[in-house]
C-alpha cells in the first residue's frame, strides 16, 4: 500500500513533526511511504504570512530545507511538486484564470473543482475573512494569484496521483490551498476511478451473461 505524506510549509506546521513521526512508524512496519514536497513552485503561500505577507528568495529556500530534514528524519524519500507539473499545466491554468470574470470568480471551476472553495482558508488567514472585497484591485489581485496557484496545485496532485497511484494521503492541514487542492482533487480522482471501474465490470459482467 502505498502512502504519501504532504506537509508543504515545513515547521511552520505543528503537526508537521507528527506527521514525520507517523511516515517514519509506517515505514518501518513495511508500508511504501513517500513525501511530496513543495520547491517554491508557487508565488504565494500561507507561509508568507509569517514576513509580513512579502517574499524573499531565501524564504522559500529554509521552507525547502526544513522539508527536507523532515523528510530525512522520518526515513522517506522525496519528490519534489514541480515534477508533476508540465508546461502544457503552466499554460492552460494561466488561460484559465485570464478568461475568469472578476464577477464569477466565487464561482470559478476547473475540472469540476470550485477553485475559490479550497481557497477560502488561506483567504481567511491573509485577510480575516473568507470573501475579500474583489472591487478592491489589490485584493482581487491576490485572490486572482491564489487561485491560480491553486489550479497549479491541483494539476500536479491529479499528475502525481496518476503517476505513482496512492491508496492513501497524510496531510498537514487541509484548509490551506495547497493540501486542499490536493484532498478536492484526490477525492474528485478516486470517485472517477471507482465510477470508471464501476463501468468496467458492468460490461465484463453483461459480456460474461451473453
């Protein structure tokens, strides 16, 4: 059985280290454990918050670092999101968010995901509340830079989901946009497969009775 562990802002998390202890239990009781960590892929992120909501190139470099000393503690390897990222993803998820109507941002899907949803956590922790004022062009600005990230976050857990196949998912969170996106997708991708998987044995079944 397969399981991946997502705790992509590091210490920052409390329950980051819990996680790590948990990998590092299940490893060493013969379960295929891996992590997926989060290598600057995305312009903006909860852990901004703890400078003042700015960025340096050095931040996201001590968040990588804290990852991989997690990681290395906990006995796991680890893959990087940006793997699981095409250009082909970089370009469509741009388009998508340059043809989504200030107006109908609330309620703006990809691939059958409400973006703005698994955003609202991140939302409520930058701005104290989950619905900023979008006439406001700062803010509709960083919802906008949000969102798109969140697409991008969804991409690669839906790549890497279909790539490596986990039966199950350790997160950190889950009210962030990151691991949302990653928990939306996933349970979006598992209810397809076992619909799809439904489909496949209802037609070998009406094969076998003809």
């Amino acid at each position: 059985m397969g399981i991946v562990v997502l705790s992509p802002y590091g210490l920052m998390r409390e329950e980051s280290g819990l996680l790590g202890l948990l990998a590092n239990y299940l490893k060493k009781s013969a379960w295929q454990v891996s992590a997926l960590g989060c290598n600057g892929i995305f312009s903006l992120c909860d852990r901004d918050g703890e400078n003042g909501w700015s960025r340096e190139v050095t931040n996201c470099f001590e968040c990588m670092r804290q990852q991989t000393t997690l990681a290395k503690w906990s006995n796991v390897p680890t893959q990087d999101l940006s793997v699981f990222l095409s250009p082909e993803d970089i370009l469509e998820s741009k388009r998508w968010m340059l043809s989504a109507q200030t107006v109908g941002l609330y309620d703006a899907l990809f691939r059958g995901i409400n973006i703005y949803d698994v955003c609202r956590g991140s939302l409520r922790y930058r701005f104290g509340t989950e619905t900023p004022d979008l006439k406001n062009k700062s803010h509709e600005q960083i919802v906008r830079r949000m969102m798109l990230s969140a697409v991008r976050a969804s991409l690669a857990a839906e790549n890497y989901n279909r790539s490596c196949a986990p039966e199950m998912a350790l997160l950190s969170g889950g009210d962030d946009f990151i691991t949302a996106s990653y928990a939306m997708r996933s349970y979006k991708q598992a209810f397809e497969w076992r619909f799809l998987n439904g489909i496949s044995r209802l037609a070998r079944l009406r094969c076998n009775i003809r």
